[in-house]
C-alpha cells in the first residue's frame, strides 16, 4: 500500500507563530514529518512525501543568538513528489492514477507510532472501503482509499464531508478511533501532547528549543525558558 504524507513546506504551521519564528515553524514541521514516516516505515510501507516545493536542504531552526545550539537538522529519507496543488488536488491526483488502495498521512501527527498506521491501513475488511482517522474539531487526519471512485475534499468540517464522500459512491467506511492518529498539532496548547506522549524527533526539538510543561490553575500548558 502506498502512503502518502502531504508537506507544506515554505509556511508551515502558522498558527504556531506566537510562539515559534518562521524558521524554527519550518523546522519543526519537519522534525514532524521525520516521526510520521519513521512510523510509517516502521509499519511496512513505503512512504510518499507530497511536498509543496523540493526538499532541497534541511533546515536549522536556529533558535536566537543565545540558542544557537538547540538545532535540528533533520534529513528527510524518502520519495519526495513535488505539488503545489492546493492539498485536495494534490490527495486527489495520487486517488486518481492509483491502481492499488492509498493511505493518505499528514505530516502533523508526531504521535504516530507504527501500531497506529497498522490500525489505519489493516481498517475495514471491504475491497472497496474507506477507512477515516478523525481528528480533533472535525478534520481527517488520516484516511484509507480502497474504493476506485472516492475523492477527498479536506475544506471545513472534512470528516464528516469524507463520509458523505463514501456513502456518495457506496464505500462502506469503518472509523479508526486513535489517540495517537487524531492528536495533530496546529497550536501552542497541542505542544502539551508531545511533550507528554512523544518519543521521538519532534519532542527532542521541543526540548531542545526550552519548552516544558507548566501548570496554571489546574490547567497543564506549555513554557519556553
């Protein structure tokens, strides 16, 4: 099965700009796709990165002048095509010249483990299924293309659109209901579940750039020394 992880590489994650400069957003994003295909790999396949524009360089993410060390220079190993189609496009074009079934990743989900995307791609026992990983406030945050006719549209409240989608063409539609798969981080609240629950690339530079939990009123959040 072919997975593909789509990439925004030039703006990545900017509601995470008031805490985190452009270059250490893009630096981040990638310290996240390197955990989602470790997993992926880890799990038996064979990742397909979708990136916005080449992946020429890694970058630095230096910090400040006081922080030049906390860097991470992340190399990203794996099959890179080149879209800058808006997402949906993109998804789509992959959908529609595929001949086998596709798992569609996001590059935001550092939790992933390789248990997680043996739950996604093994979901569902039809031919011509769809399996929907939700994510938190309505979105997809992963999903599983068996059926030759269904499209995605990740605009406004995706999951519920993808299972509209499904029933469209008649594609039975098992939901994969992961902590680890609907965990996706957009802002600075979600840096709380990686610092607690991650293990790998993404945590490190967390760590590395001064972030920790604090706790506030009872309320666990996060705070950069």
């Amino acid at each position: 099965m072919r997975v593909v992880v789509p990439f925004a590489t030039e703006q990545p994650k900017t509601r995470l700009s008031d805490v985190l400069s452009p270059d250490e957003r893009r630096a981040f994003a990638r310290a996240m796709l390197s955990d989602v295909l470790t997993a992926v790999r880890a799990a038996g396949h064979d990742p397909l990165v979708v990136a916005t524009a080449p992946l020429d360089e890694p970058t630095t993410g230096r910090l400040d002048a006081d922080a030049s060390d906390a860097t991470s220079l992340v190399q990203i190993d794996a099959s890179v095509r080149v879209d800058d189609s808006p997402l949906s496009t993109a998804v789509n074009a992959t959908l529609a010249a595929a001949v086998d079934p596709v798992a569609v990743v996001m590059s935001d989900l550092p939790l992933a483990t390789p248990e997680s995307i043996r739950r996604l791609t093994t979901a569902g026992d039809s031919s011509e299924g769809v399996a929907v990983a939700p994510g938190r406030g309505g979105g997809t945050n992963a999903l599983v293309v068996r059926h030759l006719d269904f499209r995605v549209d990740y605009h406004g409240v995706s999951f519920r659109d993808h299972l509209r989608a499904a029933e469209a063409v008649g594609a039975p539609v098992e939901v994969v209901d992961s902590f680890r798969l609907s965990t996706d981080v957009d802002e600075a609240d979600d840096l709380v579940e990686v610092l607690l629950h991650g293990d790998g690339v993404a945590r490190d530079w967390l760590v590395d750039a001064g972030f920790d939990l604090r706790v506030n009123d009872g309320r666990v959040g996060v705070r950069r020394e």
